[in-house]
C-alpha cells in the first residue's frame, strides 16, 4: 500500500468511525432507557414516518458550541430530508438519548436549517418533538434558538404545510413551535405538553396534578384542542401523518393533490335521506353521511380523516375525495350539542377553513345547525368574537366553497355555514332543509302571540302554528325563490351535485382589494 492510500484509507476509517458515533446517539445505556420507557429513537422515528431508504442527513458532524459538558452527537437532534409516497419532505427530529433532546444554540441552528431549506425549495415539514427543553447550561443562546425557530415557523405559515409529532416531553418555550405549526398529534402514555409542568403549577396554585392530566396526550386533546390527533402508539402516529400527508399540497403553489379509487362521479345514494330523522329535534351522527357522500374504496368503510376527534365533537372537520380531488369537510354534528356552534366549534371550524384556504383545498359545508349554545359560559367566554372568526374566515376564503344544508339552518349560524352571502359558490338544500330566523318552536309564539293569548286551547294550538310555519316559512323553497339556495335537490343525488359544483368552481379566481393582511377578530 502506497503512502498516499494508506493517508486515504485513514480517513475514510475516520469518517466511518464519526458517523459510527453519531449513529450510536447517547449510547446503548440510554437508548436501551428510553425503549424502556415504550419510546422509539429519533432515527427509528424517521425511518418510519418516511418511505423505506430515502433520508439524507444533514449536519450528521455538528457539535455544541458550549463544550462544558462534553460533546454531544449531532447536538441532540436529526435533520434532513426524505420522501413520503414520493414527495420530497423535510424532517427534524429530537434525540432524547443526547442530554434529553434540550436545545442549544447549534440544535436551534440546525432546526432552522430545515426550515429554510424547506421554505425555500417549498417543501412539507415534520417536526418530532422529544425534548427536556431549552438547555439551561446554554443560557439566553438556548432561549434565541427557540425565537429563531418561532420566526420560520411564521414565514413558512401558509407557503408550505408543518406538521408536528409530539412523541415525548414538550414544555415551556419547546411547546411554541408545534402550536405554531399545522397539525400536531401526540402518542398516549409517552407524550406530554404544557407551559409549566406539575411541579411549579403545585408550587404556585397549590394544585396537585400528574403529568398525564396537565399535559397528557388526552388532555392536550381532548380538554385543550391543542393536538389535532391522539394516537395509541407511536407506529400508529407515524402512520396516521402519512395518510394526512396524502390530502395536502406540498406548497401554497403546489398541484392539488388527487387520488382515484375508481368510484363513479355518477353513483348515487338511494338511502341517504333514511340517515336523516323527519323529526328535525332527533340527533343523528353526520358521518355516515360523509361516507356514502364522498368517494369511496372497495373493502374499506371509512373514507376520510377526521382532525380533532374528541375536540369540539359538535362540529367535524377533515378531509376526503371527491371525484378523486382532495377536499377540506366542515359539517355539523348533530349528535353533539345538537349541532349547535360554540366557542370550541368555532376555533376548531376557523383555523381549518383558513388552512385550506391557504393551500387552496376546495371547502365542502354540511349543514344542520339550530344556533349557537346559549348559556352565560358561551357568552363571557366570548362566543361572539370566536364566532366572528368563522364568519371571517369563510369571508376571507377564495378557495371553491359548496354548502349543502341537510335539515337545520337558523339565525347566525345559517351564515356562519357558509352561505351564499359569505361567497359561497354552490348552495343546495335537502327538501328536510330549514332555513329561518330562528326555529319554528321560537318563532310560532312570537308570531302568533295574540292568536295564542285568545285560544281556548293555546298548546294546541301553538302546536298548529308550528306546524304551519314550518311548512310556510321555513323551507328551503323560499330561499330558492331569493336565490339564496341554487337548488333543492333529491339527497340520492348530493355527490352527483357536489362533484358537478366542484367542476365548476374548480378555477375560480377573485380579486382582493389590496391589503398588507386582514385584523381578523381575536
């Protein structure tokens, strides 16, 4: 062997061994810890959230600028880029082997990194979040990574997606990038996030909580609307992103993704008006609706993927196909709170209007609303300007917008649904469709107030009134004849309908007076 190959063959051991290094994370004592605490590592994660042999790393060799604790492999956090079903996307995620996944100046650079590479070239990014939080050690250089990070996290706001995994702890300013971002879901058991953990909540308030209930998967979910999903075990997590990934763009500009299952753009649902009871008060759940409504695959009964399942259950928000293009679904749930809207709905309901706004995903609205909850709680709580942000957002949306209204549509909330009068491009009503000022057991002793003090028999009476308003003022005929409703239609017919608006809002286009952006209500 020459000396110039043995220089060679040296480094490339070199290199081998360093990236030897880097793969071993914090070593085997930890990274046998957190299996046992039924947590993946950082690169399992990756390898399986992207599609097999397609990561590249990028700052594999980069190290802390604080030596005093010693050097820290890849400064605790895995970057680079891979492919979801094909589709380029970016990827950091937090090694909680390496000193707790904290952050340091060189993590946060290396995050930021990501987002810039991901923003300029107007790709997706994924963020697994499994981090102790910024390291202390490191002072305000930690603090201004967290800063730096919340900054790309704003300018890539509607120009590319973000999604978060929440797959460990997350607390204090760690919480702030996945609330910035998209979409974030969370693992039950492993995964926590708040402010302020359970320790300095007892210390401050006296109250004494577990992690799990402050900040647990559930809570997060359920109690604090601060995850769109909550899944049982990582796998699944990983999973569940990647069928989310399948709806989205991969950019503000990006072609609007399409899938054929092969279901007819003819086929119509004889049954569908059986899903509706004729007594407008009896709930029933909207989603067998949305599964018969939207296109659908042989061997499998569920057809879209619902955001926020156990948050705000009086409304669903989620995505399907529809004539294999995919589109955002805001219904009503009339199961829950009879439909009604309230402060949760209306947050949930906002934000995924001006998600799919943002990324240009038509909007298909499913109506049955009686109101919005009545009750002090709604109304110091602030119902008034969190519904306003519904109504701003459907206003501010330009993406197609199609409304069907199935059976209940009173007062604000009709509005509050996307109707005609807040840009909606199609609107069709169900012959079961109500559309009034309030519902006809409101209306009718207001009306006939006086007919009603006279009567011998008032309850029967009012029961009569009811009845005839309901059939003389409250049916989607008189709208149709104002132009508010394009047409009422059979309910077998609702996809036929629904796929033919589409074609034809399809490429629609709106001029917007110009404006650096909109103050929309708090």
């Amino acid at each position: 062997m020459t000396e110039e190959s043995e220089v060679k063959q040296k480094q490339l051991a070199r290199l081998a061994e360093r990236r030897q290094t880097a793969a071993a994370m914090g070593g085997a004592a930890r990274v046998e810890a957190q299996k046992k605490r039924g947590k993946l590592t950082a690169r399992e994660r990756i390898n399986l959230l992207l599609d097999p042999d397609s990561f590249h790393e990028i700052g594999m060799f980069a190290k802390n600028r604080n030596t005093a604790y010693g050097d820290i492999p890849a400064d605790g956090v895995i970057t680079g880029y891979g492919k979801i079903n094909g589709r380029k996307v970016y990827v950091f995620s937090q090694d909680f082997t390496c000193m707790g996944g904290s952050l340091s100046e060189t993590h946060a650079n290396k995050i930021c990194q990501v987002l810039d590479a991901a923003t300029r070239n107007l790709c997706p990014v994924i963020g697994i979040n499994d981090s102790g939080g910024a390291r202390i050690q490191d002072g305000v250089d930690a603090l201004s990574g967290y800063g730096r990070i919340f900054l790309r996290n704003t300018a890539a706001s509607g120009v590319i997606p973000q999604i978060s995994a929440i797959v460990g702890p997350t607390a204090g300013g760690a919480v702030y990038s996945p609330a910035l971002m998209d979409f974030t879901f969370m693992v039950k058991n492993t995964s926590f996030t708040y402010i302020t953990g359970p320790r300095v909540v007892e210390a401050v308030t006296r109250e004494k909580v577990t992690d799990e209930d402050l900040g647990g998967a559930t809570a997060a979910h359920k109690k604090a609307g601060v995850v769109c999903r909550t899944e049982e075990n990582e796998e699944e997590c990983f999973q569940s992103i990647r069928g989310l990934f399948s709806y989205l763009p991969s950019n503000n500009r990006g072609e609007r993704p399409y899938n054929n299952w092969g279901d007819a753009a003819d086929r119509k649902e004889p049954g569908l008006f059986d899903l509706v009871p004729a007594n407008p008060s009896k709930p029933y759940s909207m989603l067998p609706i949305i599964e018969k409504t939207f296109d659908q695959r042989k061997g499998e009964q569920k057809n879209y993927f619902e955001l926020f399942p156990m948050f705000a259950t009086n409304i669903f928000t989620g995505f399907s196909w529809l004539n294999g293009f995919s589109v955002g679904i805001v219904a009503n749930q009339p199961n829950s709170k009879a439909g009604c809207l309230d402060i949760d709905a209306s947050d949930k309901a906002s934000r995924f209007i001006r998600f799919c706004d943002a990324f240009n995903i038509p909007l298909i609205n499913l109506v049955d609303v009686p109101g919005y909850l009545p009750g002090t709680a709604q109304e110091w709580g602030g119902v008034i300007r969190h519904g306003a942000k519904m109504l701003y957002a459907y206003a501010e949306a330009t993406v197609p917008k199609i409304t069907v209204i199935i059976r209940k549509a009173y007062g604000g909330s009709y509005l509050g649904m996307c109707s005609k009068d807040l840009g909606a491009d199609a609107v069709f009503a169900w012959p079961s469709a109500e559309l009034a000022v309030m519902g006809a057991e409101g209306a009718a002793p207001i009306i006939f107030r006086k007919d009603l003090e006279k009567a011998a028999e008032p309850d029967k009476l009012l029961q009569e009134k009811i009845k005839e308003y309901r059939e003389e003022f409250a049916n989607p005929y008189r709208g149709a004849e104002h132009l508010h409703i394009d047409d009422v239609i059979d309910p077998a017919d609702t996809r036929v309908k629904l796929i033919t608006a589409l074609e034809m809002a399809f490429n629609k286009s709106e001029l917007i007076p110009w404006k650096k952006h909109g103050v929309g209500p708090t």
